[in-house]
C-alpha cells in the first residue's frame, strides 16, 4: 500500500470513529504533513482520494472538510458544535428580568444570597474612601487602575502560588468587561472562539456583540472539559481563543483537576491559541487547598486571567481585572475608548477594604456557608427528585445542576415556577442550540427556610407531574 493509501485509510477510520464529525474542516495541507511525516504531496493525494470516495468535500480557498453525508457514530455529536451566527439576548434578557423580582425564590440567581456579604464593613470603606478622594484621584486610577489595588489582587495570586505581576494587571467594570476586553485584544470579528457546552450566557452575549462565531466543547458533568474534543476543534477550524472557567464551572460546577489545566495549557501552547480564563468562582472552594488557574501552567503567555470579587465580596460594586501578560497594553487602550476607567471611588474603596484582615476572615465565613447551604439543598432536592433526575453536586461554588430525562422541556418548568414566585435557570440559557433543554441550574447559596421548603416541595410535585406526563406523550 503506497504512503498517500495508507494515510487515507487512518483518516477514514478515524472519520468513521467520530474523531472528525461532518462538516468539520481538516488540518491544512501543511499541518497534516506537519502532523503526520507524510510530504505536501502525499497529504494532497490521501485528501483527494477520500474526496472521490465522497468522505471528504473540498472548498475553494477554506481546504477539506468531512462530507456532510457522513454518518455520525451514536454519542459523539455533541463533543463539538460550530456556530456561525450567535443569537441569545433576547432569552437572556428575559430570565434576567424575572430575577429582579424582589419577592421571588431566587434560584435562578447568578450571584450568592446578598445577605452573605459584609455590608457594614463595606459602607465603612466607602466612607473613608470618599474622605480621602483627590482632585488628582480620577487621573491616577485611569487604566491599568490603582497602583495599590493592583498589588493587593496580585499578592492575593501570590499567596495562592501564582505569580502575576501588578504591571500586567488591568482593572475593569466587573469580570464581564475584563472578559470582553481580552477576547476583543485576541480577536478581530469573523474569527472562531472555543465556548463551553453549556456556557456562562455571558460568553455567548459578548460573542454575538462581536461579531465572532463559536465553536462549542462539550463539558461532562463528571468529567468536565472534554480536551480530546477541544484538540479537535483546533485543528478542524481556525481557532484564535477560548473562553473557558477551569474551576467551578457556571452552570455545571465542575472543576478541572491539575492535570488537565497542565494538559490544557499544552494545548494552547501547541496550537497557539489564547484562553480567557474565566475565574470569577476561584475564592469559592472548600477546604484549605486554594484552586490555581490555568494561567499557573502557562509558559507560552497565551493566557488572560479574568476575576472579579462580585461573587466573593459583594455584586453591586461591578469591579473586575484581567492579568493580560503581554497584552496589557492592548486591553488598556481598548478599555481607554470604551468605559474610559474603573470607577475611582469603588477602587479606593476596595483598597481601603482589602488593606485589613477583614476579607480573609469573611472569606471562611462565606466559604463554610455556602458548602452547608449546598448540601442541604442538594439533600433536600435528591429527595424530592428522587427517580426523575440527576443531582451533579462538585465541591466549591454555590450550584447544582440538575439532569432529566431528555423527553423534560426545562423552559417549561422555569415559566411554572415564574407562576409560584420562583426562579431557577433553564438548560436553554446555556447553550446556542437544544442539547441542555432537560437541565436546570439551582443556585444553592439561600438558606432553606421552613416557608421556602414548603414552596419547593409544591413546585417540584408539579415537576414530577410535569415529567410523567412528558414521558406518555
């Protein structure tokens, strides 16, 4: 069997195992020769034989890709799902506003319950804060931001093991900003992004303002990221970053171990790809062993590390930052013709606050309420639920995500629980397509009051109504 033959035969094999799903592109020319050993021309002779076998199409000026009539082996569809046009607003938009109802269960809710947050000691630094405000005070907390906030956030990494100059650090209107910023900084629009499958909403809204199109990696509930997968859609499409959450991931919860950040910043590395790390959830662990990042691994600067202390200390005051490596500057120019700048008081405030014990100490407060929070109400639904979903409970975080059988609309039960004053968030908020319309995300941060019981226990009685009747239709 002559070299052109026998690489031919290892690609439809691999096509045939899933390896490579229809209407996913193929490496060039150039990097299949890279890849395999093989030379230019006997890459070009295997792709045009499997082209006259109909295995593969070609594309004036966007190479080879698998044939659309390619059969699809059972249970490899979802690992990757390419999007062109990204459209979710108007959903987001609408489960949002019915969690601004003061008077609602908010289990829909993306933030902790409010009440966990230091109120007092925050007013208190606002307070010093405003006394010591000058009229120089707006121009010295224009981007990268405050010279002492910066070193606070990067001796936090530092007491975490990771070492992040204040001089890369850019302070940002909360981690939605800091997130934009960076993908803006390693993307121009057109170009594909790796999300996650399901996804924080947040990443598919500022994908769809950009202009960009997504490439969707499955996240399994029990395993995470599937980096096969995402290794997959490097090499199919031109990937040029990801936006992804390596610990407690939103919605699902799940973290991924060290090995795999190690594996995953390889990758990146491999294929020159950025990743916007998404570590808003970081400071929310259990036990005494911190999470690192990815950007921990990272010997390539093609990570941005994006936080914010809106999930750890308190929502309203919209303060984020990105360690931007290299591409500091970039996000600083960019952050200079958009929002101009953090707010100054917020930043001196927030300097006031972390310059005193104060955060640690409300910190394990938080941390230890939230993981009792969690598995209270993670045994108090497994009993409810019982026989009709799946709980995934991960350590660390404030969610669970809930599993039905696939035949149970979600969206459906989230406008019936609309109906009795209560929120939760529909698999349909975290995905471009239907795959997640039988999940739901309970946010497990509020406390299980006697009367929020007795509600729940009427709501999810409709839910098992709900999903009998979906399993005899």
């Amino acid at each position: 069997m002559r070299k052109y033959e026998l690489l031919a035969a290892q690609l439809a094999s691999q096509i045939e195992k899933g390896v490579w799903l229809p209407g996913e592109k193929l490496p060039s020319l150039r990097k299949q020769a890279e890849q395999s050993g093989y030379s230019l021309m006997t890459v070009l002779h295997a792709y045009q034989m499997l082209e006259s076998q109909g295995v593969l199409a070609a594309r004036e000026r966007s190479g080879y890709s698998v044939s659309a009539s390619v059969s699809v082996p059972q249970g490899r569809s979802r690992a990757i799902q390419p999007t062109e046009a990204v459209s979710v607003n108007d959903f987001v938009f609408e489960v949002l506003q019915a969690s601004r109802n003061i008077h609602t269960l908010s289990l829909g809710f993306a933030y902790p319950d409010p009440a966990l947050f230091p109120r007092q000691q925050l007013n208190k630094a606002v307070a010093s804060a405003a006394k010591q405000i000058s009229l120089m005070a707006a121009l010295d907390n224009l981007p990268p931001g405050n010279e002492a906030l910066r070193q606070l956030i990067a001796k936090r990494y530092a007491a975490r093991g990771v070492d992040i100059s204040p001089d890369e650090i850019v302070i940002t209107a909360g981690a939605l900003e800091a997130l934009s910023l960076s993908l803006q900084a390693a993307t121009r629009p057109g170009d594909w992004v790796v999300i996650e499958a399901p996804a924080f909403y947040g990443a598919m809204q500022t994908l769809e303002r950009l202009g960009l199109k997504a490439v969707s990696v499955e996240v399994d509930p029990e395993h995470g990221l599937d980096l096969a997968s995402l290794e997959r859609a490097f090499q199919a499409y031109d990937v040029k970053a990801c936006w992804l959450m390596s610990n407690f991931q939103n919605p699902i919860g799940y973290s991924l171990s060290n090995d795999k950040k190690l594996q995953l910043a390889q990758l990146l590395a491999n294929y020159q790809v950025v990743l916007i790390e998404d570590d808003v959830y970081g400071e929310l662990y259990e036990g005494d062993v911190p999470p690192v990042p990815v950007k921990q691994f990272d010997c390539s600067d093609n990570v941005m590390l994006c936080s914010s202390f809106s999930k750890s200390l308190v929502a309203g005051f919209r303060l984020g930052w990105v360690a931007a490596g290299s591409r500091a500057l970039d996000v600083q120019k960019r952050q200079l013709m958009s929002t101009l700048a953090t707010s100054t008081p917020i930043q001196l405030s927030l300097v006031e606050y972390l310059s005193t014990k104060n955060y640690e100490k409300h910190l394990k407060t938080l941390r230890k309420t939230l993981a009792a929070r969690k598995k209270a109400m993670h045994q108090f639904l497994s009993q409810l639920l019982k026989g009709i979903a799946t709980i995934h409970c991960h350590s660390g975080g404030y969610f669970l995500w809930l599993e039905f059988d696939s035949h149970v609309d979600t969206t459906s039960l989230y406008r019936e629980a609309l109906d009795m004053n209560i929120t939760v968030a529909p698999g349909k908020l975290f995905t471009l397509n239907d795959a997640f319309s039988h999940c739901l995300r309970i946010n497990a941060s509020f406390q299980l009051t006697e009367s929020s019981k007795a509600l729940l226990q009427k709501f999810f009685q409709q839910v098992r109504e709900h999903v009998n009747r979906s399993a005899l239709s």
